[in-house]
C-alpha cells in the first residue's frame, strides 16, 4: 500500500518564508509518523489582489527526518540511518 501525506496550509498574510519552515517541518513529522513513501505541502493563497498566475508554483524542498527521541519531552533527534526526505511544495 502507497502512503502520502498532504499537509495544507493557508497563506492569508506573512512571510510565505516562515509557512513554508513550518510546514515543512510538520509535515516531515506526519509523514516519518505515517512511514508515507511521498509527502507534499499544499499552500493556498488566499491574499487579496494578487493573480491566479502569481499563486501558482511548485518546488521540492529536502529535510532531514527526525523521529520522536523517546525521552518523553516532545525532543526531536535525527535518524542517523534515514537519509532526508523530499516534500513536493505546491502554491495556489
């Protein structure tokens, strides 16, 4: 069975930089949970004003995977034995 994650986010004001970091970074976490082969991060933008053709774009990020540390306090430690993952990043 073929696992994706699709994480989506609204783009309504801010820096488009730092929705993407977080994004980014929980759906990384989502798709390590889900042990999903392909994960992809889906940014609406819902700015007023700006054109179709402006909110339409697509780039591949690549970020480290990280796994739960176990330590029971939210800290996250890399996987030494997983290379970085892939997210497909989609405006519009």
């Amino acid at each position: 069975m073929q696992r994706v994650v699709i994480e989506l986010k609204l783009y309504r004001k801010g820096s488009l930089d730092a929705l993407i970091a977080e994004g980014l970074t929980q759906t990384a976490d989502y798709a390590d949970k889900a042990g999903a082969d392909e994960a992809h991060l889906v940014i609406f933008d819902r700015r007023p004003g700006i054109a179709w053709e402006d909110k339409i774009w697509q780039r591949s990020e690549t970020v480290a995977r990280a796994v739960d540390g176990g330590s029971g306090d939210g800290a996250r430690t890399i996987r030494s034995n997983a290379g970085p993952r892939t997210i497909g990043v989609w405006g519009c």
